[in-house]
C-alpha cells in the first residue's frame, strides 16, 4: 500500500514538473526574446523613403516606408541571436547599408565581430560588403557614395562596477572600387558618437569629448563632449566646430544642408522627477547663437534632416530612464513646429 502511495506522489511531482516547464516555456522568454519594438536607428532618404529597425521577440528586421504617410515593409529578417546596429542610405537612396552582429561574445576574452551588408532597395538583394573583427557601430556614405563607419577596439568594462560597452573608437572608410578597407584616425577614443560625412567627402563629423589638452584625471572628468571636423586627407588637423564655451555635452547631431547651422540633442533641464530632459537645439556656426527647437520635455535623440531640407525626423524615448526603452517616431517642420508622431506599422489616415 505504501508503495502505491509512493508511486501515486511520483507521478504527481513528475505531473507538476512537466506543468512548471511549460509554463516556463511559455511565459519566461530567454534575453535573446524580450527586445521588441522599434529601436533609435533610423535613416531617411532623398527620395522621402524611411528605414527603421524593429524588433519581434528578440528578432531584428529592416522595415522602410515609401514616406511617412505610408504602411512600412519588412525588407530584412534576422535571427533572435544578431543585432542590427544602423542603416544609412546611399545619395540617391538606392541602397542601404546596414550593421550585423552577435547578440553575445562567445567567451569573455572575444570581441564582438560585425557585417557590414548592402541591400538594393528595388531588388531587395543582399550583399556582404565586409567582415571585420570589432563592433562596427555607425555608417554614413558621402554625396560621391564613400562610406564611412566607426569601429571600436575594444568591447570590455573600464571598471569593475561598469557593463560591457564599446571603446577605443576610430573613424575607417571602405573603398567600393578595391573593395579593401583602410583607418582614417588613430585615436582611440574613450567614446564616439553621431558620425556625418561633409558633402564632397572630405571631411567627417563626429561627437567625442574634448579632452585633447587633458593632463590630470580632474582634466579629464571636466571635459564636455563637443562636435569635431576631421578633415580625411590630414586626420591629425581636428578641430571643434560646435560652441567651445558650452558647458553642458552635446550628442546627437545633423547640419542642415546649405546653412551654417547644426542640430544636435543636448539636456535642456531636470524634470520634476529628478530624469533629465534631453531635447533638440540649433546652433548657427556664424553667429554663434543657440536656440531650443524642441520642448517635449522627454528624451529626443537621433535628428536626421528630410530630403527637401524642411523636414525634421528625430526619435523620441517614452520610457526614459527605465527598464525598458518606447522608441517613437516623430517628424517636425525644421523650425520645430507641427510636432507630429509617425505610425510606423500602419497606414496613416488623413
């Protein structure tokens, strides 16, 4: 009897156990599955098309709308274990480029490794341009379709109490015609960001701190990130481009084609719940003068200047400084006015 009792409570833990699993299985997603939702990587081209970077259960794809006011299409597919990490439109936006990469190193010791691929938007063919043993982070073609990108050295945590993140950033460029890839910079920077390329290619933008001059540790932490011009054929003659007297750090930028102003994302103030407000300012390189464009009062990042130089496109975070990000697509007249979000996975009415 005791053993019919026995058997009876064995099949009932097996019972329960298999029901744990399932429901594990069911409802607690691996990290590869918990990203979903549009991410900040965007591009808009001179034809008024719009990619964007999306994720599905930890899948990333590649969706572009005709314009705005149009429903997107999936034209890139990944697997949950890749990310995608920018998009860049050709000049005459008949191709995009794009990032791939792991989603996780294989051992500690390992760098992240990146593809850089190429799609032709008529006939959504895909190619490899080039593999490279760094994290690749950030495209852009010139006018004369060059294409630029930066690559960090190093994927590792500068302290103990930090996460992994990318360092030792340099600007490369990969030449079409010999299909080889060469540096441009050897600085080894600590962090660099929002890379822009002059129209004619001779010149790369780019945001990094300003701490050429830096001799102490107090140095080094009073430095503010600014935006640099390094012209490609004489790297070593950088120069900062953005108002040197600025105290607050500047991110995100775009120059407004044919003016002498740039738009970038800097902290406007502090909410009322202690969060900083991020927000779009203009900066006239002439006068010297800054103004505010946007005023959200939430995250704006990422702002990318429409192809009649009226528009603007920028990337606003709803959740901010929590545990997960809400990326929404915004577009604005380039004054800041008409404020508009962009429905991104469905057909816009009028």
């Amino acid at each position: 009897m005791k053993k019919k009792y026995t058997y009876i409570i064995l099949a009932g833990l097996v019972t329960i156990t298999i029901c744990l699993i399932v429901v594990g299985f069911l409802f607690n997603k691996t990290e590869n599955e918990k990203q979903n939702g549009l991410t900040e990587f965007f591009d808009v081209s001179t034809k008024g098309k719009v990619a964007f970077v999306s994720y599905t259960d930890g899948s990333p794809e590649i969706f572009i709308m005709e314009d705005d006011q149009s429903q997107s299409k999936s034209v890139v597919s990944m697997t949950n274990e890749k990310v995608i990490l920018d998009v860049a439109f050709s000049s005459d936006g008949s191709q995009l480029a794009f990032i791939s990469s792991e989603k996780e190193k294989e051992n500690e010791n390992e760098n992240l490794s990146s593809v850089v691929h190429l799609l032709n938007i008529e006939t959504k063919k895909i190619q490899e341009l080039f593999t490279e043993e760094t994290l690749i982070t950030e495209l852009e073609f010139s006018t004369d379709d060059n294409l630029f990108y930066l690559s960090a050295g190093t994927f590792e945590n500068y302290s103990p109490i930090a996460s992994e993140r990318p360092h030792d950033f340099d600007i490369h460029h990969y030449d079409f015609e010999n299909k080889s890839n060469y540096k441009i910079t050897n600085l080894k920077k600590y962090s660099m960001e929002s890379l822009k390329v002059s129209a004619d290619g001779s010149s790369v933008y780019v945001q990094m701190f300003d701490d050429a001059d830096a001799e102490t540790a107090d140095d080094i932490f009073d430095a503010h990130q600014r935006i640099f011009q390094i012209p490609v054929d004489d790297p070593a003659n950088l120069s900062v481009v953005s108002d040197k007297s600025r105290n607050e750090d500047i991110y995100d930028f775009s120059f407004v084609p044919g003016t002498n102003t740039i738009i970038y994302q800097s902290v406007a103030k502090t909410g009322s719940d202690g969060v900083f407000e991020y927000e779009l300012f203009t900066y006239n390189q002439e006068t010297n003068t800054e103004e505010q464009l946007t005023f959200l009062g939430e995250y704006v990042s990422n702002p990318v200047i429409g192809p009649e130089n009226d528009t603007l496109y920028f990337i606003v975070d709803k959740q901010f400084a929590k545990e997960d990000s809400d990326y929404k697509l915004y577009r604005s007249d380039l004054d800041g006015e008409n404020v508009t979000p962009i429905s991104v996975f469905e057909t816009k009415k009028e």
